[in-house]
C-alpha cells in the first residue's frame, strides 16, 4: 500500500469562521481521504501559525522536504488556504517537479492535469484575500493608534480604561522604581535582582531579568505615548507616529506619565553616555580588573575565576572561537606598568590628559560635576540617536510605512543634538589639580597609598577596555604586549 503525509495547519489568531477546523477534525478527513484512496498514512505534520507572514513553519518545511526528497509520493492538505497563502510561487515549484498535492475542501488533486490550473488560482485567490483582510486590520489598527487607543493587553504598570486609554494600575509604583534606581546607577541585573528579592511579580509573570529591566526603561509608553513594533528584526517598541509624522498621547486626560527627567536620565546612564548618582559605588569590586577585560576572542567579560580572569561567556557555556584567560599575577602588574609609563609620559594638551582631568575631577569631586556630567550625558545621547537612526536605515528598519517620517526624526535628533550641546558648552569646569599624573614618582607614591577603589578608580581615568587574546599555547608565558589591546580614554566631551 503506497503512503502518503498529512498536513494539517491553524492560525495561532483564527479569523477564518467555518473553515477553522481543529488539527483533530482535519486528520479524521486526511485519514479518510487516504483509506478511500487505497493509502496509508505515514507521517502526520502539525503547525500552529500563520501561513502569510515570514514566520519560519517547521512542520512544513519537513512535509515539504520530505516530498522533494521523493520519501512520500503525494502530500495532504485539508485546503489551500491551510498550506499557503503566498500566492502560486507556493505551488509552481512542487507541481513542476512533479509533486502531488491533494487539497481536499477544493476536491484538488494535481495528479489531474485539469487541476493544476485551479491550484495555481486558488493559490493566488487565497493570498488576495490574506492581503485584503491584512489590509484592513492594519487600517483599523492604525486607525485606533492614532486616536491613541491601545491595542492589546495593557503594558506593564498600566491599565485599560472603558475608552481603550492607559491609566495607573497597581505595580506602576514598580515602574517608577526601575527607572529610579537605574537612572541612580545601578545595573539592570542588580534592580532585576532586588525586585526578586522584594517577591515583585515580573511583568511576565515569573522572575525579573535584566532586560524586562532594559525594556522597561526603553518603553516610549511610560513617557505617554502610542508605541509600534516597526521591524520583526527589532522587536523593541518606538513611538508610533501620526500621518503627520506626530506622535500620539495614549495615556488618558489627567494621568501622568514617568518624569520626563528621570526617564532621560535612565536611559543616559543605561546606555553608559553618563554615570549614576551612586556611580562606580554600586555593589563591591574585589579585583583591580573586573569590567576592564574583554574577551579577543568573543568580546565577553572576563571576570575572575580562581586565580584567574577568564571569558566569562566560555565559563557559561556559549560558543568562543579562542576563550581567553590571564592569571591575576600576570595581568595586573602589567597593566599597572603600562598604565603609568602611558600616563606619566603623555604631554598635558593631549587628549588623553583632558580625559584623564574629566574623570579625576568626577571621582574626586563629583558633587561639583554632576551638573556637567549631566550635560555631557545628554550630549552623547543625542550623538547616539543619530548614529542608531543612520545605522537603523541601513538594516532596513526604516524602508517600510516608518520610512516616510525618517527625515522628521532627523531633523528632531539632530535639533536635540544642538540643544545639549548649548547647554554642556555652560560648563568649563573649575581648575582641576593634575600634578601628580605629570611625574611618575608621585604617580607611583599615590598608587601605593591606595585602597583597591582608589586604584581600580585610578586606572579608569585613563583607560576604557582592554582585549585580552588567547595565549598561542597552553602554559605560555604570559606577554602583554601581544596578549593586551588597550584602549585610552578620550575626552567626554569630543
């Protein structure tokens, strides 16, 4: 008895009346259809998603492969809307290559020739009417987003009213929280942490992490406005846009959103372009290293293991093409010497040294720098929203119904860009006292008179990363030189 597949599939959203039979009533009928037919069933295929967008099938592509593969003779579909709504590109390849299809609410089968015409049109009628019926949701949709209705459940910390408004709900207490403490400076993994440890439900139901702590902070929806998803390649919201390329308030009359400082500020320090109240005093740093090393060959940290620093995505499991490692007692004497033979030696106009006055007059005075930490901050924001802007057009993100207000938002970024640089250039900053960075006894005096903070502080004024490379062979002595890539600190302000 010749064999043949089923396959059966269902919208995960059904809109589709009487035809959205359950996976368990389209088997009964495949099954059926084979005993008529003098087959047996060999392999049953099950997807529950859509047959229109991109969204990759598993089960049909292994039906579809199978039967390239010649494993099967001919494949069962309940109807052709259920195996693809693509159009006849869907069909063609597999009827030419001498493929049988049997579609059985059409009463199809393509070992007929007067068949293939019908599959190849109905192939075609089923993905006009998905066009049509996607059309028509994205016009509603769109429709309601500018009327500032939210579309779907409520985002975290928010509720719906009777006109489809966003209000207070219970954890936007929560949200404000996580904005607080990460515009404080602490990391997204030490909030995500606190929060677990305050037994806060997470926006998903389970524990929090840190990047429901970065969405968070990221959501344009707690400063009050619509937000879409513009690409199925970045899956983080931005603010919806009006056809005027306006955005939209979504937060009901009277309800407040986030501060729109504090907002600011959380993001600021969360992309690293300014540093927190709490700055570097967050948690406790046990070795001189720790966030400096970066792996050559993966780019993860290396934080200590033992005696050692090592890559810290190798010790978790992930793939690293040449995980590297260093042993404390090798790698911290070397970068000390190089550091201060780097800093002694460098001329006061260089802009190494205008780094270096930057950060020493933060970790030294900080409360007479907070001020212009926040200015230069903002500036490097605004730096970043262009760059992210010119870099999101150029993967595409841009080219579809966002692409008509991409100059708009240009414009926008680069008026802020102006802005903050107007107001950082208020702050020239107080004379800053660097006379022991120019003569490295003294340099070397006040290394030795440091405490661990002071001195990871010290080395930070003046470097930024160090890569680290494997060692060319198990037990190599260690070289510093070729081993260590460092990158110096440039000035906050360039």
């Amino acid at each position: 008895m010749e064999e043949i597949d089923l396959y059966l599939r269902r919208s995960q959203v059904t809109r589709e009346g009487t035809k959205a039979l359950t996976f368990k009533t389209q088997e009964e009928r495949g099954r059926a259809w084979a005993e008529e037919h003098g087959y047996s069933v060999r392999k049953v295929y099950r997807d529950n998603l859509s047959a229109w967008t991109d969204t990759r099938r598993p089960d049909f592509e292994k039906a579809l492969n199978a039967l390239k593969r010649k494993e099967v003779p001919a494949l069962w579909s309940y109807a052709v809307d259920r195996f693809s709504r693509k159009g006849a590109g869907a069909v063609i390849g597999l009827l030419d290559a001498g493929a049988r299809l049997i579609f059985d609410y059409e009463r199809l089968d393509s070992a007929d020739p007067r068949d293939r015409e019908r599959i190849i049109t109905d192939a075609e009628r089923a993905k006009a009417a998905s066009d049509l019926l996607s059309h028509r949701v994205t016009d509603t949709k769109n429709g309601q987003r500018r009327r500032g209705i939210w579309l779907g459940a409520a985002p975290y910390g928010l509720e719906k009213d009777d006109s489809g408004k966003l209000r207070h709900g219970s954890n936007w207490k929560h949200v404000l929280r996580v904005l607080r403490e990460v515009a404080d400076g602490i990391s997204a993994r030490a909030v995500a942490r606190g929060m677990n440890g305050d037994r806060i439900v997470s926006p998903t139901g389970g524990s929090w992490g840190a990047s429901t702590v970065r969405r968070i902070v990221a959501n344009p929806v707690y400063e009050g406005w619509q937000v879409v998803v513009i690409s199925r390649d970045y899956t983080w919201p931005v603010a919806f846009r009006d056809d005027a390329g306006r955005r939209v308030r979504v937060l009901a009359d009277g309800v407040e959103p986030a501060p729109a400082e504090l907002v600011s500020r959380a993001r600021r320090v969360q992309a690293g372009h300014q540093r927190g109240k709490l700055g570097s005093r967050i948690g406790k740093a046990y070795h001189l290293l720790t966030d400096l090393l970066l792996c050559g060959g993966c780019g993860s940290k290396m934080p200590t293991s033992g005696r050692s620093y090592v890559c810290n995505g190798h010790a978790m499991g992930k793939p690293c093409p040449a995980p590297a490692s260093a042993m404390r007692a090798r790698i911290e004497p070397y970068v000390y010497r190089v550091w201060l033979a780097h800093v002694a030696h460098a001329e006061m106009g260089d802009p190494l040294m205008v780094a270096v006055a930057e950060r020493w007059a933060a970790l030294t005075a900080p409360e007479e720098t907070e001020e212009a930490h926040e200015a230069l901050g903002a500036v490097k924001a605004a730096e970043a929203a262009i760059e992210q802007l010119a870099n999101d057009r150029a993967r595409g993100i841009y080219s579809g119904a966002m692409g008509r207000h991409f100059p708009r938002l240009v414009a926008e970024a680069e008026e802020a860009l102006k802005e903050a640089r107007e107001h950082a250039a208020q702050f020239g900053g107080g004379v800053v006292d660097l006379t022991m960075f120019d003569d490295s006894e003294l340099l070397e005096e006040a290394w030795d008179a440091a405490d661990l903070t002071m001195k990871r502080g010290l080395l930070r004024v003046a470097i930024d990363r160090i890569v680290v490379t494997q060692a060319v062979r198990r037990g190599a002595p260690f070289n510093g030189d070729e081993r260590c890539t460092i990158t110096w600190a440039t000035p906050e302000a360039a």
